[in-house]
C-alpha cells in the first residue's frame, strides 16, 4: 500500500467516524488537498531530475521532451516517488491550523485535547 493510500484510507475512516462540524468540518478533504499538493512538488521535482538525467545522458526527443519529463515525473511520484512528498506531508500537515491551538477565526481558543 502507497503512502498516499494510507493517508486516504485513514482520512475516510477520521472522516466517517465523526460528524462535521464547525471550522474544521472539511478537515479530510484538506488533508487530500494537501497531499496532492506535495505529490505534484514532488512529481515537479522529479521532471527536474529526469530533465537534467536525460540531458547529462544525451537523450534526446526533441519537441517531445517537456511531455516526456512531466510524465516521467508524475509516473514516480505517484508510484511512491523518492518519499518527498510523505516528508513534505508529515511536516505540513504537523503545522496546519486544524492541528495548532489558537486562535481560529471564532473569537475563542482552540483546544486540540479531545474535549
């Protein structure tokens, strides 16, 4: 199982274990959002890499190229990638809102201690 099906499989089961509601009502489609967000950055960087691979190597495909790098890309970064995007993930998911105590909007605090 990739990375990304686990964060979806434990997204679907927080999300239908609870009913939404208030601020944080959409917390499981972020949480998607999010980690498609850091799979494309690392599908980006990853066409970076097999650019800079294929040009060092002397591959050449003309006009196909720019297609032959994002697919190349995207192909390794939704196939597990290099384990970018789940650092990425992990680290901004920690930082989010939904997961800090403050302030959110409401004029009260924020207590994240399942009371």
């Amino acid at each position: 199982m990739t990375f990304s099906q686990k964060v979806n499989s434990a997204g679907a089961r927080a999300v239908a274990s609870r009913r939404p509601s208030g601020p944080g009502a959409d917390k499981g489609g972020k949480q998607k959002e999010l980690l498609k967000a850091c799979q494309d950055f690392e599908a980006m960087f990853l066409s970076l890499i097999w650019k800079n691979m294929a040009k060092s190597t002397g591959i050449d495909l003309g006009g196909w190229s720019i297609l032959a790098e994002e697919a190349m890309g995207k192909k390794w970064a939704w196939s597990g990638g290099i384990g970018l995007a789940e650092v990425l993930y992990r680290s901004m998911s920690k930082s989010s809102p939904e997961n800090s105590p403050g302030d959110d909007g409401s004029g009260r605090t924020r207590d994240h201690s399942g009371t």
